[in-house]
C-alpha cells in the first residue's frame, strides 16, 4: 500500500533487560483510526513510547511518511508530526494551561502556527479558554484529558498518538471523549489509540491490532474484531464481570 | 550582654541578616534551577561564587575596573562558564539515568576549583576595598551599609530578572517544564541539553551576582565556597525547591536567623543552629516554607 503514514517493521523492544515488544509490525494509513488493545502488559505502550522516541527499538524499523524515526530523538519526532499523549497525560501541573499549550507547540515546525492552532483548541475544548490562566493541575480529570490531547494538536501533527485517553474518567466523559476522537478523525487526524475501553476503542476504530505479551495476536477491521467470539471471551466479557478498571 | 539591648539594635540586627540573606538566596536560586532539570545538588555553586569574586577582585586590582562596573564583565562571563561547563562536564553524565556521576562530577569540579584558587590566589583571604567600601548610611539611627544595600538591590532585580524570564519567555517556560516532566518536555519537541545547558548558565550567572556582592562586602579564600552552598542548601530547603521567590525568602530567614543567633549566643551556636533548622524542616516540611500543602489532582 501507498498511504501509509506510518509503518512500523519487525520491531524488538527491550524494557531494561526484559523483552517488551517482539517482532511487531503494524501499519497506520493515513486518516484512519488504529487501535492497538490488549491486556496490561502487553506492549501497547512500550510501542508508542518507541514510535514517539522514549525508548529504542532493538531491532527493525518504524517509517514515518517514508523516513525513519528508529535513531532520531523524542523531540525531532514530534517535529516530525507524530504527538504523543502519554498513559497519565503528564501534564506539567504547575504550568498554566495557557503555558501548557504554548509548550505544546515548540517544535520549530508549529511555532509560526501558535495563534492559529491556540483558537483551534480553545474551539475544541472551550473550558480550556475559561480556565486558561489556572495550573493544570488543578483542573478536573476529565478538563486534564482534554488539555492534553490539545496540547499535543498544538504540534499540528498528522498522527496522534493516544495512550489510555479514558483512563480514569467518569462515564460521561468517556462517552465524550471518544466522540472527539471521532470529531479529531473527521478533521483529517490520523490516529493510533491505546485502550483499555476495547469494547469503545474496537467500535471506533477502522483498524485494529490485538497485542498479546509483546506479539501480535490478531488484527483485523474493528467492528470484525468486535464480532470475534475469542476477543468476546478474553477481552470483552471479563471487563464487564469486573466492575473496578483495570490500572 | 542584655543591658545594651536597645529596639535600634534589635533592627540592626534584623536589617543585617537580611542583607546578608539575600545572597544565600540567590546562590539558592541557581541550585533551584539546576536541581530542577538536572536533578543534582550542584554543590560547586558556592565555589563558583568565590571564583567569580575572585575575578571581580583580579578585575579591580589588575584594571581598577570599580567591581559594580565589573559587573557588565562578570555576569556574561559566568553565563558563558556555565553554558561551558555544562557542555564539557556535564552534558554526558546528565543523559544517564544516574545522577549520582553528576554530583560527582559537581564534587570533583568543586575541589579542583577550590585547589586551582589556591594556586594562583594562595589561601590568604583577599578583599577589596574601594572609597565606599566603608560607606554608611544612618536613617532613624540604623546603620545602612551602602555594599550591603547594593547586594541588596542586585538581589532582588537578579531574583525579577529569573522570574520573568521564567515566566515570560518560551525557553523559560520550557525550563519550568522540564524541571516537572522531562520525558513530558521532550515530548513536547523540548530539547534536554537546551534546558540544562539555559539552566546552568542561569544558576553560574546568579554566582556571578553574589560573587560581586561578596568580594565587595567581605574578605574571602578559596575554601569558604563549601560552607557558602551548605547555607543555600538550607535557603533551599527553607524556601522549597522549584520556587524563586522562595528560595531568596529562604536566604533572608536563614541570614536573620544567623544574624540573632551570633548576637545572641555566638557565631559557633549560629552555624549549629542553622543546621538543625535545616533538618527540622527536612523532617516536618520538606516541601517548604512557602507551600501551604502538596496538592495532588
């Protein structure tokens, strides 16, 4: 295929000593909506840290609009146009929000968009211009996830990358929270979501990849992978019988 | 003792303290910034200090350059000293996930900095004396000495200085970030070497400030550096880490409260005293002073 945005090949990744990530390939087209799922442990987030630049692939490659990413630095990939939300959304809590968003574009490439893209945001998420001059950390979870996911538009990217977005939220604003991902896909964002929520993330998604100890157990479209008896069973069903999130 | 106790004394007193405290706090604020990104105790700073009063010294007596005018010299020099010095020294070990090579490196830089003073200064005390160093000011009957005053003001514009830098500037508000999240900054597109090397700069230019105010108010020798960053190690502590303002708060308490100890008991009970107001606060605020509580959202 021709459009994809991002591809990542035959990836080993280590996590200290231990091996986190074997072998794994995927393909993110542009426009779409990836999913990669799994249970705890399973190298979702040791991938995107990888992409993003946090960690080192051991081996393989990851191609991003057909230039490599695997020796470059955190802060030349987000240059690149691949924005990270960490797992927690690592805010700087006692920055602003205003402060977090300008922050948010950096990169050389964004600078000269700041005034643009800090509109796009507060259009987004109008509570950020309300609250624009209180710290990060004292908005609420939900307000936080939000400044997060618009901070890291702020870098313009062409691929978003979204570690556990509904992590902690209230019912509500999960609802709403995969809404904006949709409205952010709409809006031509191509983007690559982690997620506990697989029932949310598969329904969403248009493509997804089930990770299972560091390989890659399945992929397929999302709403096939929703209908797969096997995912129903060892995903889907044993979240509902348990009423606390898994952390 | 107490038959001489006069309310003029007792401000006096306070009055001293403070001018003196403000150069423990700026000392304190660059070992703020530095502990922020690079998450060391930059134990040198105190020695910096003396080194950077040393060449405002070689400045006034080699040029007669007057030390305040020495000033447009020192403070870009030590910029560059500590861009330099975080570039030579310290630009690999802060990559390591170990910080302890580089407070090693902090250490190994201070004593060789201690030892090369000694070298081409001696261990003599050395001081400068200028047509004001004597100079005292006497509103409402408190002595006001003129150096003291200048350290004074040098302090407090050097303190608004780094804050509005920090707060107002892109690079400035990079730092601030990376001092809460480093993985976070560079995420953001921030560049830790960028950061460090600003922060370091910043913290050896502060040196650079206090280094002037010392040489003009006090002799000096090349190992009383050490002595100087354990009482901004306290400043820091008093004041909590991360916050200006706090940190130059911090030095003016700690210079009152040394200010009263000596008078009071003596300059033995003064330093005893300051250490243990060090640990107590270690023990029962850590977090400073000037926090009202850790808030976690």
């Amino acid at each position: 295929m021709e459009n994809h945005l991002l591809e990542v090949k035959g990836v080993d990744v280590l996590y200290g000593d231990v091996q986190a990530v074997w072998d794994i390939s995927i393909d993110v087209d542009e426009g779409a909506i990836v999913a990669l799922v799994g249970a705890n442990g399973a190298g979702k987030t040791t991938l995107l840290k990888t992409i993003s630049g946090i960690l080192r692939a051991k081996r393989g490659e990851i191609l991003f609009l057909g230039k490599s990413l695997t020796k470059i630095r955190p802060q030349e990939v987000v240059d690149a146009g691949v924005s990270h939300v960490p797992e927690g959304r690592r805010l700087f809590s006692k920055l602003t929000v205003f402060e977090n968003l300008r922050l948010g574009a950096y990169p050389p490439r964004a600078r000269p968009l700041f005034a643009q893209s800090l509109e796009r945001a507060y259009g987004l998420f109008p509570v950020l211009r309300e609250r624009k001059n209180q710290t990060a950390g004292s908005l609420s979870g939900g307000e936080q996830q939000m400044l997060a996911i618009g901070r890291a538009l702020m870098a313009r990217p062409h691929l978003l990358m979204l570690d556990e977005p509904s992590l902690g939220l209230s019912p509500l604003f999960v609802r709403a929270m995969f809404e904006l991902i949709g409205t952010l896909n709409e809006q031509k964002v191509t983007i690559l979501l982690v997620e506990q929520n697989i029932h949310q993330a598969l329904k969403i998604a248009h493509w997804a990849y089930v990770l299972k100890t560091g390989r890659i157990a399945m992929s397929g479209r999302g709403d096939e992978l929703l209908a797969n008896a096997e995912i129903q069973n060892a995903y889907i069903g044993r979240r509902r019988s348990k009423s606390l999130p898994v952390l | 003792m107490l038959e001489y106790l006069s309310f003029g004394l007792i401000v006096q007193l306070l009055v001293n303290g403070i001018l003196f405290g403000t150069m423990y706090g700026i000392a304190a604020i660059g070992l703020s910034l530095i502990f922020g990104t690079m998450r060391i105790i930059f134990i040198a700073q105190g020695t910096m200090i003396i080194f950077l009063a040393y060449v405002c010294y070689w400045l006034f007596r080699l040029l007669g350059i007057d030390p305040y005018l020495s000033l447009i010299l020192v403070v870009p020099l030590s910029l560059l000293l500590g861009t330099g010095f975080y570039q030579t020294l310290f630009k690999e070990a802060a990559a390591l996930e170990d910080k302890n090579i580089s407070l090693l490196i902090a250490i190994g830089l201070m004593f060789f900095m201690e030892n090369f003073m000694t070298v081409i200064w001696t261990g003599n005390p050395r001081s400068i004396l200028t047509t004001y160093t004597s100079l005292v000011f006497r509103p409402l009957g408190i002595d006001l000495t003129f150096t003291r005053l200048i350290a004074l003001l040098m302090a407090i514009l050097s303190t608004v200085g780094v804050i509005l830098f920090l707060k107002k500037t892109l690079i400035g508000m990079a730092v601030r970030a990376a001092s809460e999240d480093m993985v976070s900054a560079t995420l953001m597109g921030i560049d830790p070497h960028r950061v460090n090397a600003v922060a370091f700069a910043i913290g050896i230019g502060l040196a650079g400030v206090a280094g002037v105010s010392l040489a003009t108010i006090y002799p000096f020798d090349p190992f009383y550096g050490f002595i100087f960053v354990l009482k901004a190690l306290i400043s820091l502590a008093l004041g909590g880490i991360g916050n200006v303002l706090g940190a130059l708060l911090g030095g003016i308490i700690l210079g009152l409260l040394e200010s009263l100890a000596s008078f009071f008991l003596s300059g033995g009970w003064s330093d005893a005293i300051s250490y243990a107001v060090f640990l107590l606060v270690l023990m029962f605020k850590p977090e400073g002073l000037f926090v009202r509580s850790v808030q976690k959202a």
